[in-house]
C-alpha cells in the first residue's frame, strides 16, 4: 500500500531538510542494482541488496555525527522509526524516511533513494514529487538489459531539468560474458543516451566496492580503475562541482537588494480565453470543467500565467507556478493530466471527451 498524498506541512518540513548541498536522486527500475550502489558511495550497509521491490518509502540520506532515522508522515509530522521493526507498514505509515548518518560523501551532498521506478506499489504521481527536490540524478541501468525503453521513457519524462549533470551508471557490468559483449553494450548505451547525461560509466559494482581506500588512484591498470570506480568518482565529482542546488539559487535571488532605481514591470504573458488576473481557487475550478481533448500546453500555460498571484497559496515561490497545482489541492490529478499531455494528446484527436475530475 503506498502513502497518501503530501499535505503542505509535509512539503513545508521537506524544505527545511534542504542545506547549501546538491541533492542526488539515486533511481532506476528495481533490481538494477542500486542499493549496492547506494552502499559501495555511503560506504556502509545502509540499504539491503538482492531483494525485488523494497516496502519502504523514499529514503533521504544526510550527513550526521550521531546516527538517526525518522519517519514524515503525510501531514508533516516526524517522528523516530525502527527500520528493523517487521510489524510496520513503512510505505503506508510514510511519505519519507529520512536518515542521518556519518559518511564521506553525505559531507557533500544529500542522497534521496526511492524505490525503483517500476515498482508496482509506487505512487505514479512520486518521481514530481521527488523532482522538486532533486538537483541531479545517478540512473542504474542492469548491463544485462541496460537502458531498455521503460527506463528511457522514465528517465526523459522525469529530468527536464536535470539531466545536464546526471550520470548513467551501467551496474554488475562484470556479468557479461566477454570484452566484446562489454564493449558493444557500452557503446549501445553511450549513442542511445549519452545526449542526456553528463558521463555514462561502466561499473562492477561489488569488485569496485572491494578495492582498499588505498589503492583507489588512477593507475590504469589498477583494480579501482579496471572496475569504473575511477571512472564514477570522476563524473561524481564532476556533477557535484558544476550543479547548484536548488534552494541556495533561490535564496540568493531572495536576499539580492531590490535596486532603488526606476522599476520596471516584468513582462507577462497576455491570457487566451481567460480574461485577465483571475483567482487562484477559479483556475483550478476552471481546468476541473475543460476537456482534456480540448486542451493543450499553451492553453494552460496561458491560464496559469493570468493567475492572480496574491491568491496563491503561501508556501508558493516564484520559481514555478505549476508546482503549486498539485494532486493535493482541490482532488485535482494536475500532474496526471501534464504527463498525459506530454506523452498522449494525439489519443485525444477522435474527440473523446475526458474531463480533469474523472
């Protein structure tokens, strides 16, 4: 059973977990290797491996001297948890998990682990929710199927905004057979989606986690080489230098000084078949009672730009007004019906008519 939606207190406690560090999205379809992964970057047996589907919910990793671990309910309250209980429905008890603990690489970043994508009990509105918080994203893709289409469509629909600093990690890539089944997949996998990531790296994931700190150096024939443990510490590095999260580029922008000279309006777009500023609560009124055949991504933009924004909720910022419509306020699915735009308006083109509050 998965977590009922988040309220805007959960929302609002999820903010604060928010430091001065990237946050890393580790994702991929279950079974693709990622919590040995998740294990071989914390250094520790932080999550358990050969399982299918994981009951827990979203975990956030976070720096701490003194390990911790609570639970975010839905409507915002943290509380401690025992993950080793076997009498809790994590998943349906919370939103998030969130764990403190002491590990080298949560000095530089926060790591959020959700379940694998094609989970069956994953919520399918949880990979928007999770983006909003997420400033890149570490893909696994099994070398036995790496990067088959479900994951490409995933992946694509997921990181917009993302994607310039985001690695595709190829992982148990000592289970294929041979050098040249090596050799062809990595190719494969580098022309198929190499546009969409910083780096494509090749890992053996547990050989790589062996290798002593000691001989993780660059020697070319060295085994933390050889196994792509130089290769991901590379690109991760890289990734973490050139991205700045999120919240830090939005507080900068808060405490810049207004300049004291004449002030010019900013440019808005003009409303097609809205009328001028309308209220926030007649908006969503208004997507609820528009077929979805009849509607397109302008049309919304345009109905999203003419909104009155002293009507919007408080906890908005001005980053983005679509992240304020979410399945949460007034039962409207406004994340369902932007991926069906994105990936399904043509199956509206008979005229079949289909209304948001279906």
């Amino acid at each position: 059973m998965s977590a009922p939606a988040a309220s805007n207190v959960a929302h609002d406690v999820i903010d604060t977990w928010r430091s001065d560090k990237p946050v890393v999205g580790l994702m991929g379809e279950f079974s693709a290797g990622k919590s040995t992964l998740l294990n071989f970057m914390l250094q520790a047996e932080a999550a358990p491996t050969k399982v299918t589907a994981t009951p827990m919910p979203p975990t956030w990793f976070t720096f701490s001297d003194d390990a911790y671990t609570v639970g975010l309910t839905a409507d915002g309250v943290e509380e401690p948890v025992d993950l080793s209980r076997d009498d809790i429905d994590f998943r349906a008890s919370y939103l998030m998990i969130r764990k403190g603990m002491p590990s080298d690489v949560l000095k530089t970043c926060d790591i959020i682990d959700p379940p694998g994508i094609s989970d069956p009990e994953l919520r399918k509105d949880a990979l928007r929710f999770l983006a909003r918080y997420i400033d890149f994203v570490v893909w696994c893709t099994g070398a036995s199927q790496a990067w088959r289409q479900t994951e490409n469509a995933a992946y694509r629909k997921f990181a917009q905004t993302t994607k310039a600093n985001s690695i595709l990690v190829i992982t148990r890539f000592d289970k294929l057979r041979s050098q040249k089944d090596r050799d062809k997949v990595l190719k494969r996998v580098r022309t198929e989606a190499g546009a969409f990531f910083l780096d494509v790296v090749a890992l053996k994931t547990t050989k790589a986690a062996a290798v002593s700190l000691e001989n993780r150096n660059d020697d070319e024939t060295g085994d933390w080489v050889t196994t792509g443990g130089y290769g991901f510490e590379k690109a991760f590095a890289k990734a973490l230098s050139e991205t700045k999260p999120k919240r830090v580029k939005n507080e900068k922008k808060a405490a810049a000084p207004k300049p004291q000279s004449k002030k010019k309006k900013p440019a808005q777009k003009t409303p097609v078949n809205t009328g001028s500023s309308v209220d926030f609560a007649e908006a969503i009124e208004k997507l609820k009672t528009i077929p979805a055949n009849c509607l397109d991504c302008s049309e919304i933009d345009h109905l999203i730009a003419s909104i009155d924004c002293e009507s919007l909720p408080k906890r908005t910022d001005n980053q983005s007004l679509r992240a304020i419509i979410r399945t949460d306020v007034n039962g409207l699915e406004f994340d369902r019906l932007l991926s069906q735009i994105e990936r399904e308006v043509s199956a509206f083109e008979h005229g079949n008519s289909f209304r948001l509050d279906s």
